[in-house]
DNA sequence: TTCATTATTTAACAAATGTAAAAGGATTCT
DNA sequence: AGAATCCTTTTACATTTGTTAAATAATGAA
C-alpha cells in the first residue's frame, strides 16, 4: 500500500465516499424488493440521490415548502407532522429501511403544511423528484418502480384509515405494540398520542391499565 | 331511411351499443385529464372495459374476493363498506366521474374483507384490472396513466386521514357538508355516520345543534 | 454529579360520544 | 290506500375522552 493510499483511506473524503456507497446499497436492495432495475437504470437513480445524516429533533423538511424530495430512512426514525389549533401532531412515522414522501405535496406540486423531523438519529438518502421524474421518460423501469412503491405507501394508508374510523382508543394502541413493538421503546409517548389520534393523558390512562 | 336500419335503431342491440360508447366516452375524458392516449392505447383500454347498469342495493363486488377489477362510476354513486363486529361501516364513497376499487386488495393480491355496493342506481364501466396490467408492458402510457389516477387517490386518502384523526366529529360532518354538498341529499345518514366515524345517534345530535 | 429541562403519569372535573330503547317519519310494496 | 319496513331523531344513562393542573420520573447539559 502506498503512503498516499494509507492517508486517502483515512481522509474525510474515504469516509465520506465509503459511507455513501454503503448507504445507497441498501436503497438499492430496497428498490430491487419491488423492481428489477438496469445497470444504467440504477447508475442514473444514484445520481440524484444523496446522503444525509441528521441527529435527533433536526428538521429534513419545513413546513410551507413544495417537497420535491422523496427519503429513504436507512437508520433511524422519523415522523411527518403538522399543527393543529398550535398542537403538533404526528401524521405517521418512517423507520430504517422504509420511504418517506409527504405525498399530497410531491403528487399535487402544492406548498405542504407538514414538516418532517428526525425523531431518532438517522442515515437518509435524499432523492431529487424533479429529477427522478424526468426519469420516469427515459427509464420505464424507474417509473414503475416507484409506481409500485407508492402502490404500497396508498395501501398501508388505506389500512391506517380503517384503524382510525371505527377502533377504540385502547384497540389502535394494541395493534401499534403488536406492529411495530420497537416504537414504544424508540420514540417518545407525547408523538404517539396523536398518530393514534388521542391524547397523551388518554394514552397514559390507556397504558396504566393495559400493563 | 331503409326499413332494416329502422329496426335496427329500435333494436336491443342498438341501445347496448349506443349507451356503451356514449358511457365510455366519458371514461376517456376522464382519463384525458390525466394522460394523453394514442389511438392504440385508447383502442386497448376499450376492449378491457364493459358497462354495467346496477340498481340501489345491489352489490358490485362481494366480500371474500380477491379485487381484479377497477371500476369507473359513470353515473350515481356507490360505497366501498365492510364489517366490524356486525355492524356495517363505509370507508369510501364514490361519485359520478370517480374511480372505485379496493386497492388494498387490488395492488396486494389478497382477498378482500371489503364489499362494494350501489347507494344511487348506477351506470359503472368494469375495467379488467389482470388485462390492465398486461398492457401496462405494451403502453407505457397506459401504465402512466393509472399511476396518475392512483397517486390522486393515494392523496386524497392522506387527507381524508387528517380529517379522521384530530378533527372533532362536529369538524368532520362540516367539512363534509363544504366538501359536497349533495351527498347529504343522496347518501343515507346511516352510511355518512360510519363514513365519518361516528354513530348515527352522534350524527342526529351533531345536525340538530347545527342547523 | 447536579441542576434544569422535558416527558410522563395522575387526579378531578367537564365535555363528547356511545348504547339501548322508543317514537316519529319516510318509503316501498301490494 | 294501507301495511310493513326502513330510516332518523330523541331520550336517558353509561362510558370514554378531553382539559387543566400538579406531581413524579427521566433526560440532557454544564
């Protein structure tokens, strides 16, 4: 090993590089659950993705901006959320390996009243919509893979409007510890309240006598 | 005018092939909105599409099934509705000139626990959904095309899930009263209480402090 | 570690919604 | 028209959830 190889591979620019390699890959593992992709298909995605390492409380994206950037969370969580009458609440949550879009304003090109901020440590690879519908013409791989990806994110929100429209406060809280038993450990009661649409004292009233 | 075409403009067969393409043509200005067809993208789409005219009540698909059909209401409405312990709930409402189909059963694959039924007489165009997504291989068109039309219900889903989750039941019933109007008039309170997540007996008190 | 801050639980009371049953209206069918 | 059925409203009471405030627990920064 040369001496300009030993101190490349100490760099910030080594660390930078190998970093980004290895975060893309597990989009790239990600994408191929739903879409086989291309050499040059998969050459033209890493182009408009970038990585992103945010610690807790930071904010990816503000509320009143048009998003045109769709997120992979590779490692830690975070949530969309809103105000309401100056309350915040949690529209959903995004944990390692999942996308997250604040979709009525990537579909609609219109400002989002949402906000989406770190709720725990995270890896994100950014990637830039405005390219990656450009995408869509070139590579009809590109486009289904997302079409299938947001065929996925409609029915898991299909499925979250029946377990808001006619379930007890106690049945939402059981079915979130049976689908996801990490979220209690990982992020705070005071956010999970309001995805369940409750308050927190409900919450805690509902925790006291489950235990 | 000959004698034969005069029975023939009288005849059974004329009425089904009037109404047909009378009804399909407004499915195509539909999808005009969304995505501009060639002629042999349209030409495909018609052959996967048939009319079907059903009264209040009927059922257009049952419970137990795996959805394979996408459906567009031409004229009239129906509601998408399933159970919970016994009773009856509505998750959807579908309006003339709209798309109606269980997603969470058409892009999963899964048989459905939801039934589709008719709450005003309708006239429903059946487009094939297994043809369908044939085509998509053939008419990257087509295939961009119902991307449009479902990322559009995959936003109007996200909303309807704010409205559910931190809105009061009095908020709901007027939003939806702003929303449209006319399903007041047309819809049974029965369903409009499910639809909204709240009892009957809720909605009467909800409109006599209103009115 | 210690202090300050933030998160969670608890309590007491108010408001909203659910349940069951009955009464009144509207609609449909014969 | 008349009977039967279905839909909507009303009532009384039970239950759930919200609100406010205080107490306790946990966390993070100096």
């Amino acid at each position: 090993m040369s001496l300009l190889s030993f101190y490349f591979l100490r760099s910030e620019l080594f660390n930078f590089r190998f970093h980004y390699l290895y975060k893309v890959n597990k989009l790239f593992i990600f994408f191929a659950q739903f879409q086989l992709l291309s050499n040059e298909a998969e050459k033209a995605l890493q182009e408009i993705c970038s990585v992103i390492f945010l610690k807790k409380n930071e904010e990816l994206q503000a509320i009143g901006h048009t998003c045109r950037t769709i997120y992979f969370v590779e490692k830690g969580i975070a949530r969309i959320y809103y105000y309401k009458d100056g309350t915040d609440i949690t529209e959903s949550f995004s944990f390692e390996n999942s996308i997250i879009a604040r979709v009525e304003s990537l579909f609609t090109e219109k400002p989002s009243r949402k906000a989406i901020q770190i709720v725990e440590d995270a890896d994100i690879i950014a990637i830039n919509a405005t390219k990656l519908f450009k995408l869509y013409d070139t590579h009809p791989q590109i486009e289904r893979l997302f079409r299938k990806i947001f065929e996925k994110g409609y029915v898991e929100t299909v499925n979250r409007i029946e377990n808001l429209q006619f379930h007890t406060a106690e049945e939402r809280y059981l079915a979130l510890i049976q689908e996801s038993p990490n979220a209690l450990r990982r992020i705070p009661l005071k956010y999970i309240a309001s995805y369940l649409g409750i308050t927190q004292v409900t919450l805690s009233r509902i925790r006291a006598t489950v235990k």
